[in-house]
C-alpha cells in the first residue's frame, strides 16, 4: 500500500467517524527538516563547535578567487 492509499483510507475512516482528516503525507516536512537542523546545531554547541554555516564558512574560506568573479561580474554589468 502507498502512502496516498494510505492517507486515502485514513481519510474515509476519519470523515465515517466524524473525526478530523489527518495532515496530507508531507504537509510538516519542511517543519521536520528545520527541527532537525535546529538540533543538530544545538548538539555542535553543547560539544564546543560551530553551530553552523560550515558552508557558508567553506566558501568565505575560498576567497580571493570568489572576490575576482564577483569583480568581473560587476564590472560587465555596468
């Protein structure tokens, strides 16, 4: 059974008990992912790293050769 036929089942059980619908598969998925997110930083406080941006940090890392693009770019904007 997929996870439509799933939700689909639910649905009819619910409406035949007057009961409210259940949330669409993937309504809180974003909600879940920032939660995550939100714990994974506060374990990096708790054991004394960053909380974050590693990428953003990586890519500042790197840059002259970002500073040299973004100079090109703006001086054939104009």
């Amino acid at each position: 059974m997929t996870v439509t036929q799933q939700y689909l089942l639910d649905v009819h059980r619910a409406r035949q008990h007057g009961e409210p619908v259940p949330p669409a598969p993937g309504r809180h998925d974003l909600r879940v992912v920032r939660g995550l997110r939100e714990h994974r930083r506060f374990l990096a406080v708790l054991a004394g790293r960053p909380a974050g941006g590693r990428i953003r940090r990586l890519l500042r890392d790197r840059g002259p050769r970002r500073g040299r693009h973004t100079a090109a770019r703006r001086s054939a904007a104009r």
